[in-house]
C-alpha cells in the first residue's frame, strides 16, 4: 500500500490498538464470567471462558500484527 494516506495508516493502527484492548478488557470484566454454571465437559463456564478467550487472542493479535505491518 504504497498509496495509502497517512489517515489511512492511522486508521489500521488504531484498529489494531483496538483489537488488542479487547482481550484485555474480556479477562479483566470478571463479572462476566465468575460462574459455575453453564457446565461443559463437566468443567465450569469460568475455565471454558478463559480457553475461549485464549484462541480469541491469538486470532486478534493475528489480525493486529497484519494490520500494522501493511501501515509501516
């Protein structure tokens, strides 16, 4: 993108911030997810949530790391 207007890698960058908050803010809003039940596997919802967000954030750091190497 050799085109691209600074705006343009602005936009990717803060994006890509974006992307990496959202992990961040997941574990931390532990309302959201310090409950026993629903169970699966017979184990806790807390520890299916954690593995969730685990691949979650690895696919949004992905995204991330592409997105601020087509702005540089």
């Amino acid at each position: 993108m050799l085109n691209e207007s600074r705006s343009g890698r602005r936009a990717r960058l803060v994006l890509a911030g974006l992307l990496l908050v959202m992990p961040v803010v997941a574990y931390l809003w532990v309302a959201a997810y310090a409950r026993v039940s629903p169970k699966v596997a017979g184990f806790p919802f807390f520890y299916w949530w954690q593995l969730l967000w685990l691949v979650i954030s690895v696919v949004l750091m992905g995204v991330a790391y592409f997105l601020v190497r087509g702005a540089r």
